[in-house]
C-alpha cells in the first residue's frame, strides 16, 4: 500500500511539472487572443455554474468528456460522488433522482442506473445539472435532490450528425453504441442506444460475514463467493416539430434491458456459546432468469403567447416496468442442518405502470417577476406475483399483492431576479389515494387518504461579480413502494423477510447555505448543511429462536450536519485540478429497541487533467472515504478507495480519439468491511473484489453536431417512491 502510494505521488508530481512545458489546450477548452507581439493571453473557460435552485456542470466544454462515460464524468462534478463499487451519491445521499432532458426516465432509475451511465459516452452530453433546491413545481415526494443529464442544445440542425463508440477492459467487459440526429422540415430527429456486456469477472466478490447473538452466545460465520454476468441494453428516440414561431410539440420514447446470470456458492457454520458445533452446510444458488426492462413515452405541448416569457405547457408520460427473477438455491454437504428442506426455488413477478398528466403556466409579472403554478395527475398501478417453492416439508408461498396510488397536485411559485438579490418561495398540496388489494384473498384490503402541504424557500445574494452566497429551505416526502409494502413471507435457514403494509409517508426537512467564488483560474463553492427527519422509513431487524427477521417501519430518527466542497483550478496552462467532497456528523436512532448511533465521516476526491505534447491528454482520478461513517442505526459502512489513469489522443481532425484507461493498477483486489454494533448480533461483512483493470476506448464523430432536439421549457418531472420497482 505504502509503495502505492509513493508512485502514485510521483506520477502526479510529473504531470504537474509538465504543465508548464505543454502543449496549449484544445480550442474548445480555451479563448485566445493573439497579440502583435505574439505573446497569447488564454482564459479557461468556466465549467460550473451556480443558480437559485441548481447547480449546472459544462460536460460539452470538458475537454475529457471526449474519451470517458457519463459514470467517470459525474466524479468531476461538484456536490457529486461515485465511490470504488460505482455507486452514486449527491451532497453525500443516494436519496435523488436521475433525470434526461429535464423529465424523470424510468431506465435510470434504481441500482441499474451506475451500469446504465458505464455505457453511455460523456461525449453526448452538453451539461449535467445538480439540482440542490427542488421547488414547488417537483413533486414533493422522493428526493433531497435531482441529476439532470442534458443531452442536447436548442439550436438549429444543419445536415446530419452522429458518433459511435466502442470500448473493451481486460475483465472481458465490452460496449458499444452510437447517436444520430437529423432534420427533415420543421421536425427534428435523435436517436440513440449503447449497449454493455458485463463479464462475471467485471463483479467476481467475495464475501465474509461474522454474526455474534448476543442473548444466547451463539455466532455465526458465512462465507461466499458469487459472479454477475449481464447484458444492459438502452436506448432513445426524441423528436421535435416546430409548428409556429409559438408553439412547439415535442416528444420521447426510449427504454432499457437489462439481464442477469447470478451464480454462486456460500458457506454457513454456526457454534454455541462454547465453540460447539451446532450445523453447517453449503448452498450452490443461481438466478439464471432475472430480467429488467422498462418502458416510457411522454408528449409536450408548449405555447408560447406574445407577452416575453409567458409559457403554457401540457405534457403527458406513460412508463412501465417488468421484473421478473427466479433464484434457485440447493443445500449440500449438511451437517446437523436446523429445517426439513434441502432446497428451495423463489420467483418474483413484478409489474409497475404510470400514467401521468401535466398543466404548467409560467406568467412574467413585471421586470423582476415571475409566477409558476401547475397542476398533476398521476396514476400508479403496482402487482406482485411472489411464490417459494420448497423441496421438502416446508409448505410453499404464494402471495399476490396489488398496490395503486392516485396523486393529485397543485403548486404556486414566485420568482424574484435582480442585478444582486435572487429569491423563490412555493408551496404545493398533494392528495394521495393509496390502496392495496390481495386477488388470491390471504389477507385484507385496505385504502388511505393523505394530504401534504410542501413549502419550499431560496434566497441568494449576489456579493461580487464572483461572489454569491445563498440561503434555502426544502422538505421532501417519501411514499413507500411495492417492495416495502409487499407481506409476502421469504425464508431461508437463517433468515425471514417480509413487507410491512402499515407504512406510511414520511418527511425530512433541509437547511443549506452556499457560497460560491469563480474567478478565472478558481472555482470555489462551499456547502454546509443540516436535514433532519422524524418518521423516516428504514430497515427493522431482530433475532427469534436464532432466526434473523428482516422488515421496514416507519420510526428512525435521522439528524445530520454536512459540508461539501468543490474546487475547480487552472495552476497553468494545460493543467486543470478538480477536488470534490464532502463531511458529514450524523446520528440515526429508533424508539424499539431504543437504539441511537452516531458517527462522522466524508468523502475526497481529486481529478487533474493535463495537456502533453504531441496532442495527448492525461487524467488522474483518485478518491476515497474516510471516519466511520453510518450505514444504518445498527452499524458503519465500511471505507473504500480508488484510483484510475488514462491518456487520450484525437486523431482525423478531432474527429477520431483514441483513450487507453487503468483502474488500480497498483493494487490487485479492493477490500471493504462494515461492522455491526447494535442491535441484537454484533458482528462485521467482509467484501473482497478484484480491482485492477485495463482498456481502450474508442469514439468517432461524423458530420455537424450543430443543433439537435428541441424541448418544451416545461416537462413531467415524477420524483418517486421508495422501494418500488424502477423507482
């Protein structure tokens, strides 16, 4: 580790000292103005942007967008974190929603969203926007905050134009993928798909798990080792056709596949108080037929009226989801073994469709001011086909749960925009119907009536021409999905889960102060902030007769105190310096069995680009967790690190480049291990990955991305539930 560490300072130590012998960057990244004398005089062009309610990252002006995915570029933008296992956080929580074009895309939602964004090149991207501060015009269930991929400008299309990449690593993981876009008239056209094939060895873990349980004595030890081939395919169409100077339809359809091949094998050994034997066996599981896909199309009408700024905007969204998985599991080499089947094989049929409609106005008052008011409807229709079949005594599940939800709301906003001051005060009601039925009559049906009001305040001061500082308030709520809700019954030798149908929405409220200094060479923004809940929906876990239970209840108590930071730096020409983290001071806490835990911890991670001769371009990424920090009321999360490099060539007018990338090149496996405190078992998880990689990327770029899909200003934007399916 230590001599890592030592070339890896050495290696960033030379990049530096060759900035000031390298070659000028690229015109994109750059304005010069060429004096009599010859001396050049270069100004780097500023890639982040700070609003009342956003925070806006320049991918298109980037000059390593060229040669990296989306996934690899979200580790450069402020306020944003992908850790060592590509799992995404923003200002430190994975509580958000990712958003395409300014509208909710079901494809990248829940955990296939990191494998999504792996395949999609940066290179398509104009700007991904953090929205920090949803308004009144979001809806006030789901999110702390939004990530809004922007893939396309509003200007006009001349000819045709595309690009097609292709990449490959030395774990066998390979894609591919390519983007269009054309006009014919007045309707303008863009296409895109990519496509990954995961190799099992892209995620071959290992995994140690010690339980102590501490009223009878007894522990536990579980070992395991798993691979996750996959194949992930996505892809949209957008469109738009502009009728008249004032109106404008647009419109988008697109989905995404996404396959598994789980297989694996695991251990289990668990001893009395006195070292003595009490069973052990082995379970050889597969899921050889989990399949994701889903489905969605929206429709924007959007009227432009002659007073400056008025807008009307009708938008209508369909999305659909289908989960389908079958894990089958076998018990062999028993010993002692606690239940009477050797084996079991469990299916799931999950299926999630959503209609929702939208009425948005945006009215100018005067100079300084604005209205935004709209009304919703949304439509959720949620059904869960869950069977376990045992081979042996055990009698076998089957459970059908059907869960609909009908919202209604309304929201009224006001904006204030002068040369200093900014504000923007709203609130929104919503009115939900939630009801659950069982088809096969095991258990009741029931409904709930819900009414929120949602207030929502921004306020931001212009210091300087470079200095701002902003201060707001937002409270979010979250809706239990399917997965939470569903009561059917899943049981293993160790283990019992179920949902729980009682659960409720709950509320976090959040405080945020921002201050932000861009200059020419520096970009600085500093975050602190406090969030707070009472009823937040968590994991509830205890021990019956040696038997894990594992369900969801609506008591933690969640307080938090944060500071994120962002730093953009241009030392010289040719080298930019990007650092991004954050810390947190958190405590989590539940009224039964009276457990509360506290702890600090945070992220950093740094990201320097770097101009050579002969037109080559070097990045180094590297980042990190650091502190204990909280996983759950029970335990801490465990710490992690990385690193990567990669050079990158444009050859053919800029229009071919070539990147040739390294993962931990140093180091051979990636270790991570979280530990249990409280709760009834103590204990730690052990996980064990192999880390280092390499690869090539290639991508090419034919006619004139000049223009491209035109969008209606106002669009669905569903910021959704909570342990659903594509949600």
């Amino acid at each position: 580790m230590r001599k890592s560490s030592r070339i890896l300072s050495v290696i960033v130590g030379c990049i530096i000292a060759m900035g000031a012998q390298a070659q000028t960057p690229a015109d994109s990244d750059t304005i010069r103005v060429q004096q009599i004398d010859e001396v050049v005089v270069t100004h780097q062009r500023q890639l982040v942007k700070n609003e009342i309610d956003k925070l806006t990252y320049d991918v298109q002006h980037d000059e390593s967008a060229k040669s990296k995915t989306i996934l690899e570029i979200l580790k450069k933008v402020p306020l944003v974190t992908v850790d060592g296992q590509d799992n995404i956080k923003v200002q430190g929580s994975s509580s958000f929603k990712i958003y395409r074009n300014g509208h909710p895309d079901p494809s990248l939602a829940g955990s296939n969203a990191k494998d999504i964004l792996k395949s999609i090149p940066a290179s398509s991207i104009k700007k991904i926007e953090v929205i920090t501060d949803p308004g009144a015009k979001y809806d006030a269930e789901g999110t702390t905050s939004i990530l809004n991929i922007v893939t396309l400008s509003d200007s006009r299309l001349q000819g045709v134009a595309g690009s097609l990449q292709a990449n490959a690593n030395s774990r066998g993981s390979v894609g591919t993928g390519g983007f269009i876009t054309t006009q014919v008239g007045k309707l303008i056209l863009t296409a895109n798909y990519n496509y990954r094939y995961q190799a099992a060895k892209e995620v071959d873990a290992e995994t140690e798990v010690y339980k102590k349980y501490l009223q009878s004595g007894e522990y536990s030890y579980s070992r395991g080792k798993n691979k996750q081939p996959a194949n992930i395919h996505y892809g949209n169409i957008d469109g738009s056709y502009d009728i008249d100077s004032l109106n404008l339809l647009s419109f988008s359809f697109g989905g995404m596949y996404y396959t598994v091949n789980l297989n694996g094998i695991s251990s289990e050994e668990r001893y009395d108080a006195h070292d003595n034997l009490l069973y052990k066996y082995k379970e050889l599981f597969t899921m050889p037929g989990y399949s994701f896909y889903n489905l969605n199309g929206r429709a924007d009408y959007q009227h432009k009226t002659k007073r400056e700024g008025e807008v009307f905007t009708l938008s209508y969204m369909l999305a659909t989801t289908r989960r389908h998985d079958t894990t089958r599991s076998d018990f062999a080499e028993t010993q002692n073994f606690p239940i009477d089947y050797k084996g079991y094989e469990k299916q799931n049929r999950e299926r999630f469709v959503e209609h929702t409609l939208q009425l948005d106005y945006v009215r100018p008052l005067a100079k300084l001011h604005t209205m935004e008011m709209g009304l919703k409807y949304i439509n959720r229709s949620n059904k869960s086909d869950s069977r376990m079949d045992y081979f042996g005594k055990e009698q076998n599940m089957i459970s059908l749960f059907n869960h609909d939800t009908q919202v209604a709301a309304t929201y009224l906003s006001y904006l204030f925009h002068s040369e200093r001051w900014s504000a923007r005060a709203g609130l929104r009601y919503e009115y939900s119907y939630l009801k659950a039925s069982y088809p096969n009559g095991s258990a009741e049906g029931f409904h709930r009536n819900l009414n929120d009001w949602v207030p929502s305040a921004s306020v931001q001061y212009k210091i300087t021409d470079s200095q701002s500082l902003k201060l707001s308030y937002g409270m979010q709520i979250r809706r239990p999905g399917i997965t939470y809700l569903n009561p059917a019954v899943f049981k293993t030798p160790t283990s019992i889960s179920y949902g729980n149908v009682h659960l409720n929405s709950s509320k976090s409220h959040s405080i945020s102060l921002t201050y932000s200094f861009m200059s020419p060479k520096v970009t600085f923004s500093f975050y602190p902030s406090y969030t707070f809940a009472n009823n937040w929906i968590t994991t509830s876990r205890f021990v019956n007769d040696g038997i894990v239970t594992y369900t969801y209840a609506n008591d933690m108590k969640y307080r938090a105190f944060k500071i994120s930071g962002y730093v953009q730096w241009q030392p010289f020409a040719g080298t930019n310096v990007n650092l991004n983290g954050n810390i947190t001071s958190e405590k989590k806490s539940i009224p039964a069995p009276n457990l509360s835990l506290s702890g600090w911890g945070g992220q950093a991670f740094l990201s320097l680009q770097q101009q050579l001769p002969w037109k080559l371009t070097m990045d180094v990424d590297g980042g990190g967790e650091f502190g204990r920090n909280i996983d759950n009321v029970y335990g801490y999360g465990g710490r992690w690190y990385y690193y990567s490099f990669s050079l990158t060539r444009s050859f053919l007018k800029d229009k071919l480049n070539v990147s040739v990338f390294t993962s931990m090149p140093f180091t051979n496996h990636d270790h991570m291990k979280s530990s249990i405190v409280q709760g009834d078992y103590i204990g730690y998880d052990n996980w064990e990955q192999k880390s280092r990689n390499f690869g090539i990327r290639l991508s090419w770029r034919f006619g004139k991305l000049k223009a491209s899909v035109k969008k209606a200003d106002k669009t669905i934007q569903n910021n959704d539930v909570v342990g659903g399916i594509g949600k």
